[in-house]
C-alpha cells in the first residue's frame, strides 16, 4: 500500500495560533488562551489537516512521506480561517441615501417606520433576478475571502413572500455549491412585516408558521431560523411563536435581541435554548444569565453600532465575566453594517468592546464557529479539521487591530487549497 502525501505543507510559521484544545464555546478566561506554537508547521492532505505543531513535530511526523508543494510562512502570523455568523449576504440594491438622513438626525428605527431602511431593501430585492443577487453576493463574498474568511452565515428576509425567500434561500446555496467560501444558510422571514401586511402583523407571522417555515424546511434550504425582535418589528411574544414552531419543524434558533430597545429578547433566547442571540446593546443582566445558563453564545456586531451612531455598545466585558461565551460578526447588511470586513471588526471590538486581541481571535473563529454550529469541523488548527487558515503580513496579533482600515491578509487556505496568496485570487 502506497501512503498517500502531504498535498501541502506551511512551515516557517512564526507566530502559530491554533485555538487548539477547546472544549465548548470559550468562555471566561479561557477567551484569551489560543493555544500559540512558536516557530510552527502545518501539513494538509486533501482537504483536512494531517499534523499541526512545531515545524520539529510535524516534520519528524511526515517523515517519509512525499510532499507535493511547501509554502515558507516567513515567520509570519497564521490564524484559522475566520468565520463571519450573522450576514445578511443576498440583497439588492444599497442604501447610500440613508447616509444623509442619518447626519440629518433620523435614526434607524425611524427609517424604518417611514417605509425606507430593510423595507426598500425588501423591495429592491423582490425586483432583482436570481442571477443579479448571485452576482452582486458573490462580489461581496469574493471580498470577504480576500480579508481572511472562509466561512459565512447568510440570512434571507428581503423577500418576505415565500417564493422571493425561496429565491434569496436557491442563491445562497448556490453560492455555496460555487464559491470557495462555505455558506451557512439561515431562514429570516422574520426580518420585518412587509408593506402588504401592515397592521397585520400576526397575520404574517401566521403566513410565517403555516406555509412558509414548512416550505423552506420542506425544500432544504436553511439550517438556522431568525427572527428581529425589535420596537415595530416583532414582539416577543410573536418571536417565541415563530421560534417555537421553527423549532418543531427542526431548525436551530437564533434571534436578533435587545439591539435597540430592551424587549427582553436575550431572556427569550435562554427559554428556548438558541443557539446564539445577536447585538444586546441593551439586554438586561438578567437576560445575558438566562443566555449563559442555556448555553447560548453571545454574537456581538461593533461594526453595527458603530455606524448607527449608537452611544452605547455590547457589553462584552461584562458578558466575559459572567462566562457567557462571545462571538462577533460583520452584520454585513446595506443598511446598518455596509461591510464585509472582519478586521475592522476586530478593531472595533478592541476599541469599542474593550476586548484584548485574543479574545477578538477566539470570537471570530471558535467561538464563531460554534455559534453556527460548525466547531467539529471549523474554528481551530487540529488534525482531521477543514485546513482552512490565514497567513497574514504581520508576525503578531496585536498588529491586525492596531493598523486599522487595511487588508493584513497575505495567503488563504480553503479546504486545503490555496486560494488567495500574496493578496490575490489565486488558482492552480
Ligand atoms: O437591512 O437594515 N438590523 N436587520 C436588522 C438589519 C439591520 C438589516 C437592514
Ligand atoms: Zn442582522
């Protein structure tokens, strides 16, 4: 029996952050440990990680064996792949002009109630075909990739009718099925009552419960459901109906909560055990320990109140210290987080968030990977893991957040191939 080789192998590796070792979401202390190995190696086979240590370890380990093709990492820093949980990827259209009402002084909630914000996104996607939302998402996940991720979470709802859902749900797996990058699909019918049904909203949320969860579920096309339980949005008691009966039907929970008005959306999250609940800017203490006592990590999107203007932020010390497990997110959206880039996030979650470097690293790989329900495949660099990792233009963590506003991303690997090196797409 030949052995088959090592497909590829990264050595040379000077700063080597593996998150190793976890078990569960990080929570605590436990944020700030990434299990680092100085002077490092990984070697892949296929798609998978074979032998991840010091470059001594790995090469005594593969001895032998035949090499196809080595990268020298220069003794730069290399990070797993980084993982975005909460996009709203597949839209039409953008909001620019919503920039000089919000220097006006309207807020994001007011936008809303005049019919402008998520509902002319709602529109903009209606009109547009499945190959124009294809191609606009792809471009946005082309970006992505470029800045270090490999993994993303995509949440429909600027369809709101059941075929233009089904359409946003047919082009995230399609992407999927066609991009680099691995998509994980969540149903958000929920996102916001269209205009047809102003006023009736438990009618809609009756249209959600009866034809349209059952349909997505039915035609396979999302993991996750979410809901927007927000002032003019969806009640709590209406999110808990949807939740509930999406829950019946099989899909993992996840609810936007608390992110403007506390509604008690985070104690919503612990009664039924979701599996991550979003923003939180005004949870309640006794909220975020209803989360931490069920389980639930806690997704926190800087770049979201950063660019509402928003006076107050998520509270992540806090969270950390009650050992409620963080992870963070874009919130990539064209109204309240116009960006694909999670290294601006990491700066804001170090400027705006307080936390430290490391804690940003656990939250946007393991901790972000659990929060989409990935962590057995993705998240960290172990043996029989998706090799999908980072290698940066900086030899420490502490600079990414630092030098804010830039790509530091030098290489990326997907599923063991290279796909983006000296900044560039790349192919063999
Ligand atoms: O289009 O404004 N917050 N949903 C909840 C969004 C932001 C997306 C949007
Ligand atoms: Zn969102």
């Amino acid at each position: 029996m030949t052995t088959k080789p090592i497909d590829l192998l990264i050595y040379n590796i000077g700063t080597l952050l593996t998150l190793q070792g976890s078990n569960g979401p990080r929570k605590g202390a436990e944020m700030s440990e990434l299990s680092p190995i100085t002077g490092g190696a990984v070697a892949i086979q296929g798609e998978r990680i074979f032998a991840v240590g010091t470059e001594e370890d790995v090469r005594a380990q593969i001895a032998g064996m035949t090499i196809i093709q080595s990268i020298d990492a220069r003794g730069q820093l290399v990070t797993p792949g980084l993982v975005d949980p909460h996009t709203h990827l597949v839209h039409g259209g953008s909001r620019e002009h919503e920039l000089a009402l919000k220097l006006q002084g309207a807020s994001y909630l007011e936008i809303l109630a005049q019919g402008g914000g998520i509902l002319s996104t709602v529109r903009a996607t209606r009109t547009a075909t499945e190959f124009e939302l294809y191609q606009k998402a792809k471009r946005s996940l082309d970006i992505m990739l470029k800045y270090g991720v490999t993994t993303v979470e995509s949440k429909s709802g600027y369809g709101l009718t059941l075929e233009d859902e089904l359409k946003q749900l047919r082009v995230t797996q399609r992407l999927h099925e066609t991009h680099p990058v691995d998509l994980v699909s969540t149903f958000m019918g929920a996102h916001m009552v269209p205009e047809e049904y102003k006023g009736r909203s438990d009618e809609y949320v009756q249209l959600l419960i009866n034809e349209m969860l059952p349909a997505v579920k039915q035609q396979g096309l999302a993991e996750f459901c979410d809901v927007f339980c927000e002032h003019g949005v969806f009640s709590v008691e209406q999110s808990e109906r949807i939740l509930s009966a999406a829950r019946d039907l099989g899909f993992g929970l996840k609810i936007h909560a608390d992110e403007i008005e506390p509604m008690g959306g985070a104690n919503l999250a612990g009664k039924l055990g979701c599996i991550s609940a979003e923003h939180l800017l005004a949870a309640s203490d006794e909220g975020l320990r209803s989360m931490q006592q069920a389980g639930v990590i806690a997704v926190c999107l800087p770049a979201t109140s950063f660019n509402l203007r928003l006076k107050n932020h998520a509270r992540a010390r806090t969270m950390i210290e009650m050992e409620l497990p963080v992870a963070l997110s874009t919130d990539y959206n064209p109204g309240s987080s116009p960006t694909e880039s999670m290294q601006l996030v990491m700066t804001l979650a170090c400027l705006n968030l307080e936390m430290i470097p490391e804690e940003v690293l656990t939250a946007i790989t393991i901790n972000a990977a659990h929060a989409i329900g990935r962590a057995d495949e993705i998240g960290s660099l172990e043996v029989g893991k998706l090799a999908d990792l980072v290698m940066y233009n900086a030899n420490n963590l502490a600079y990414l957040p630092y030098h804010f506003g830039i790509n530091h991303v030098n290489t990326v690997i997907k599923r063991g191939n290279i796909v983006v090196s000296d900044g560039h797409f790349f192919s063999k």
